[in-house]
C-alpha cells in the first residue's frame, strides 16, 4: 500500500464517520423546538468544522458539506426574520352564512368570511418555528416594555390589536380602551400595571411627523423599546407626489439612523454611549395595505390613489432604503402581503382591512421581537 492510498483510506473513513454523525444530527434537528435549536446548530457546526477539516480532498463529500452548511447558516433564528411575513390565508364562507336564511340581517358584510391564516408550510419555514403567542406569552415578552405605534389609522388598528391581545379582547377595560383609541385625531396612552408595559399611540399621519416623533425622543434621551411606525395613505391623498413621499421617507431615515444610539452597520446591539450600554430599540416599520381602487368610497380617493400611484409610492419606499431588507434599520410588517393575500374579502371600503389582518401584524412583530431579542418561549 502506497502512502497516498493508505491516506485516502484514512480520509474515507473520517468522511464516513462525518456522515454517520451529521445525519441523524441533522434529522434529529427538525424535531427540535425552538429552544435547543441555537444549542443545535453550535453542535452541528463543530461536527461540520471536523468534517470540512478532514475532508478537503473530497470533492464530493465536499459538497455535500457545503450543502449541509447551508442549512445550518439557516437553521440559526436570525435568518428567520426575513420569513416572518409569510403567511397564508384561508378565506371561507363563515359556518353562519351556511346556516342563512332571509329572517337574518346582514350587518356587515365581513361576518359573512371565516379568515384563518398561519405561517406559510415549508421546511425553511417549520425550522423558523413561528408561533401564535398567547396572552400571558405576549405578556412575558413585553415585561417592563414602553412600546411606541405611532401613524395613520392603520397604526391605530395595530395599536388595537396588541392591547386585544395583552388585555383580553373581550374585557371591559378593552371597552373602554377602543372608545378611548378612536377618539378621531389624537394620542392615546396607557399604562398596563400588571406587566409594567407603557404603549403610547402617537397619532401621525404624515411621515414628517414620525421624523417629529424620532427627533422627541432623542430631545429626552428616552427611547421607547419597540417603535412601530407607518404613514402613506394620507400623503397619497392629499399631496399625491411618489418623489416628495420619497424625500420625507429620506430624511425619515436619516432621523432615525442619526438620532438613535446605533448605526445599523453596527447591528442592534450599538455601541457604548460613556459607560453605559444603551439598548437600542426594535424598530418595525408597518406597510401600506393594498388598495382596492372599485371599492374606495369616495370619487377623489378612486382618482387620487389609483393602483400607478400607489406602486409609485411603494417604490419609494424601496428606493429609500429605510427597510432591514434593503440595509435599513427598520424591519418590515408587510401589511401589503397580508392583505392582497387576505383579499377583497377581507375589507369594506378597500382601505380598511378587517381586524385579522393586524392580528396577524402583532404577531408577526411578537416572532420577529423574540428572534431580534435572542428569546425563546
Ligand atoms: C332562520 O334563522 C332564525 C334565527 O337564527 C332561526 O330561528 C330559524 O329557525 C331559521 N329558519 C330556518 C328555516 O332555518
Ligand atoms: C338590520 O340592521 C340595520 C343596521 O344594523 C338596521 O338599521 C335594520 O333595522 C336591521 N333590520 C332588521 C330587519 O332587523
Ligand atoms: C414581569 O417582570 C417582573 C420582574 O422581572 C416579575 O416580577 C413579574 O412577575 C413579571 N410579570 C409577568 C406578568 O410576567
Ligand atoms: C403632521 O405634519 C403636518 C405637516 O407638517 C402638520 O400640518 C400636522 O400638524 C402634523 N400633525 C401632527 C399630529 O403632528
Ligand atoms: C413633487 O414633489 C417634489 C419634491 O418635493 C417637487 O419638486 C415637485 O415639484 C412635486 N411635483 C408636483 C407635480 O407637485
């Protein structure tokens, strides 16, 4: 036996050794929950780097290891932020609609559709293990929190549906917090005492005023733990102009990523401010919903915000560079997906959608929230 066959023989055998260990540790990884899953992949990686040592002179073996790699780069959660908006819809005629005959009264027509939506199925997907957080689950999250939504009406249905979902939708606090949150045109505090959670509603309409918003906080040197933040409609109706939407998202950014103790180069956990670590905030910016043009309610919206238009404004968000998925700070609550997924259905007047669809935002905010802050359930 030659040197070089005896060493092939050697590097066989470890190859072999690598795959008989990465495989089941690989097939054992789907069946973990979300917690081990960190610990997991850190076990996967030091069998890989083993392998990837003992293996240069495979090709094929390499491959395979690259291949493998790529999963495990997956498997870690952060990468799952970038799957969280995908949901599906299943959009059915409600059971009472089954059950109806002409004594009923149809009050509105959006009792008349069951909506169920989940996380869309894929093996990516299942790995990211997202999950429907529960009132208490919600409630261990936001411990001690002070959570800003500030912008237009939508911004409020968002605000509507966390406190839904920390209070209880069907409490008489939540009464009297929906008569409170609707009062037209205004600002909305509340101080949830049982879990220490601040959640300010700051009422914005245009994205100048979330410049206004960013440039308080950084006057008091207090920044809230979660900012939400969305505004377009009311500039596509009443200035209707993509490149001056542009420019006040541009400043926008640059509000955001000057003013807060972190540039996004730097990741969420930014630098030292003196001695003193300064937590950054979590930043989600929360998207315009679909239009739909025939079901508008009034003659000056159906001209105004035509579909041209609005894919006008949706480029300028684009082209703004605010969002995480474009390099930006601010990580997107696609409000645009959710709702030409849940469709017409699932609005009355084709700019309001149904209350499931920011029940499905607040979630999708909760999974990237607990992905963001390294937690697990
Ligand atoms: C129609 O609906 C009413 C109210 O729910 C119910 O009492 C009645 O039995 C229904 N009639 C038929 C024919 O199903
Ligand atoms: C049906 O509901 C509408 C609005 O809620 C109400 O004005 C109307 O009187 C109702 N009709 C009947 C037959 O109950
Ligand atoms: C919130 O956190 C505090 C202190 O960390 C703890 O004592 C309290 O039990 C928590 N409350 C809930 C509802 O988790
Ligand atoms: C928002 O900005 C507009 C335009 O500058 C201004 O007219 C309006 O008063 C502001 N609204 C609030 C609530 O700050
Ligand atoms: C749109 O806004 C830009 C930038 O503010 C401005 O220069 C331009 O004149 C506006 N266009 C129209 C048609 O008003």
């Amino acid at each position: 036996m030659t040197l070089m066959t005896m060493l092939g023989a050697v590097q066989l055998g470890a190859a072999a050794a690598c795959l008989v260990v990465l495989i089941p540790v690989v097939m054992a990884g789907w069946h973990l929950s979300r917690n081990r899953m960190l610990l997991f992949s850190g076990v996967l990686f030091i069998t890989l780097a083993v392998c990837v040592h003992f293996t240069p002179y495979f090709p094929s073996v390499s491959d395979f290891v690259t291949s493998v790699s790529s999963v495990v780069v997956f498997d870690h959660r952060s990468s799952c932020i970038n799957l969280v908006n995908e949901i599906s819809w299943n959009v059915m005629p409600s059971v009472s609609l089954q059950r109806f005959n002409a004594t009923h009264n149809i009050s509105s027509s959006l009792d008349l559709y069951e909506k169920r939506w989940d996380w869309s199925k894929s093996p990516k997907l299942n790995a990211c293990d997202f999950q429907k957080l529960s009132k208490s689950d919600a409630s261990d999250l936001l411990n001690g929190s002070w959570v800003v939504v500030a912008g237009d009406s939508e911004a409020r249905f968002f605000a509507l549906s966390l406190l839904n979902l920390i209070l209880g939708a069907q409490t008489q606090r939540m009464d009297s917090v929906r008569t409170d949150l609707f009062k037209r045109h205004s600002d909305y505090s509340i101080f949830i005492d049982e879990i220490g959670v601040t959640l300010d509603f700051v009422w914005a309409p245009y994205v100048v005023n979330l410049t206004n918003s960013m440039m308080g906080f950084k006057a008091k040197r207090n920044y809230p733990d979660v900012i939400v933040m969305g505004a377009g409609l009311w500039h596509l109706l009443h200035v209707t102009n993509a490149s001056d939407y542009h420019f006040a998202l541009r400043v926008f950014k640059s509000s955001v990523v000057s003013l807060l103790p972190f540039s996004p180069e730097l990741g969420m956990n930014g630098p030292l401010i003196g001695s003193v670590s300064v937590k950054s905030p979590h930043l989600f910016w929360l998207g315009m919903p679909m239009l739909i043009n025939g079901m508008l309610n009034t003659q000056e919206k159906r001209a105004k915000m035509s579909d041209a238009m609005w894919h006008a404004y949706d480029r300028a968000l684009g082209d703004s560079r605010l969002l995480r998925q474009t390099g930006g700070p601010l990580v997107l609550l696609d409000i645009q997906s959710l709702t030409w997924n849940c469709g017409p259905r699932c609005t009355s007047d084709g700019m309001h959608y149904d209350a499931v669809i920011y029940e499905a935002a607040v979630q999708i905010m909760l999974n990237a929230l607990l992905i963001e802050s390294h937690q697990s359930l």
